[in-house]
C-alpha cells in the first residue's frame, strides 16, 4: 500500500501479535486505510489531536483494538462521542458481525465517519448526529444495545448518566480510561456498579490504560 500509513504496517502487524489477535492481512489492510482516512481528514477536520502516523498506530489502532477481547459477548454496540470513529470504526473492520451504531453531536466528525463507512464499505456501521441524551434507545438496530461504549468521553457518572438508558437488560457500559478512576467509581449514580476491571496493555503505548464493565446493580 501506499501512503503515510504504509512505513507503520509492520509496527500494527507487530501490535496486533501483541495483543494476541489474528486478522486477516485483509482486514489489516482496511484498519490500515481508516487510519490513511483519518490522516487526511484530519489536516482540514481537526479530528484528533494526533498527527504522526506512528501514534496514530499506538493510540487509536492498537488501544481501539485492545478492548476486542472483552467485547466478545456483545452483539449490538453503540458508540459514544467517538470523533474520528474511534474505537467504533475500529471495531466495525474487524468484527463484521457486530452492529456499531455511533453517536456523534459534532457535526464535522459525523460527517467523517459517514465518509469512512462509505469508502471502506462498512454495512455494520452506522451514525447517529445526535446528542447521546437525545437518541432514544428504539433509534438503535434492534433497539437498546447489549454494550454502550465511550472512549475518553467524559466522567464514569456523566458517561452512565447520558447513555444508560441506551443500554439494554443484562448489557453493560464499557468505559475506555487511561488510569484507574477510583475517584469516578466511587462517584458512580445509585442503581450501577463496576462489575470489572481490565487492565489493557497498548503495544508501544507507554501508558497505562483500562477498560472498566458497568452494569445495574442487582
């Protein structure tokens, strides 16, 4: 492949050994081509604050792709404030079968993820141009989804509070966090609680990252 992208296909393919998956060099190369996407829309959009193609690998890719694993039981996600499509898109490639519905209230960014799901072909993603307290759950495919996910979104309280009607019985909200927020679970709205927490190793991140599993309390 060309682009700016093609000098880091080694350092994805190494990442994704990292995390213990394996995709085909046919979906390798499409995560490939989102992240040439995302490169490029970037320059006019301002979709994410990363420019150099090799954190562009590290922090979106590989950390989108290391949740995979505690996704496995979730069939119909939805997707909060994920601005350039992340960990959304992300996910869309490499799980064909799993709905992502993504819910964006800025304008620009919904526009580039409708743009990448038309070029890469992606029939398992769709966009939502709405405020997540505005989208009702019956807006969804299928209705309330079996996993609501948010990446850097806002507090844990902010984030059940806006998404979880979006939730459907018996799913859960999966918070992507940098370091353990135990000031936020603490401060998480009566009727939730933290049913695990996983610690996330990003090959080539240097950071420390989690991915944090709310659901009901019973």
């Amino acid at each position: 492949m060309s682009g700016r992208l093609a000098p880091c296909a080694t350092q994805l393919a190494e990442g994704i050994a990292g995390l213990g998956l394996v995709l085909a060099q046919e979906t390798v190369d499409r995560l490939l081509a989102f992240g040439e996407l995302l490169l490029k829309w970037n320059k006019v959009y301002n979709l994410t604050a990363i420019r150099s193609p090799q954190e562009l690998v590290t922090h979106h890719l590989l950390d989108a792709l290391a949740v995979l694993p505690h996704l496995a039981a979730v069939n119909r996600l939805a997707d909060i404030g994920s601005g350039g499509g992340l960990p959304g898109v992300v996910l869309a490639i490499v799980r064909p079968a799993l709905i992502v519905t993504s819910i964006e209230a800025v304008g620009k960014k919904a526009s580039f993820q409708q743009q990448a799901k038309i070029e890469l072909g992606l029939g398992n993603f769709g966009v939502l141009h709405q405020r997540v307290e505005q989208v009702r759950a019956a807006a969804l495919p299928g209705g309330a989804a079996d996993g609501v996910i948010s990446r850097a979104f806002s507090s844990l309280a902010d984030f059940v509070t806006l998404s979880g009607h979006l939730v459907a019985e018996g799913g859960a909200l999966y918070a992507m966090k940098g370091l353990r927020p135990d000031a936020e679970i603490a401060a998480l709205p009566a009727g939730w609680a933290v049913s695990a927490i996983h610690p996330l190793e990003v090959p080539g991140l240097g950071a420390e990252r989690h991915l944090l599993v709310i659901r009901r309390a019973p």
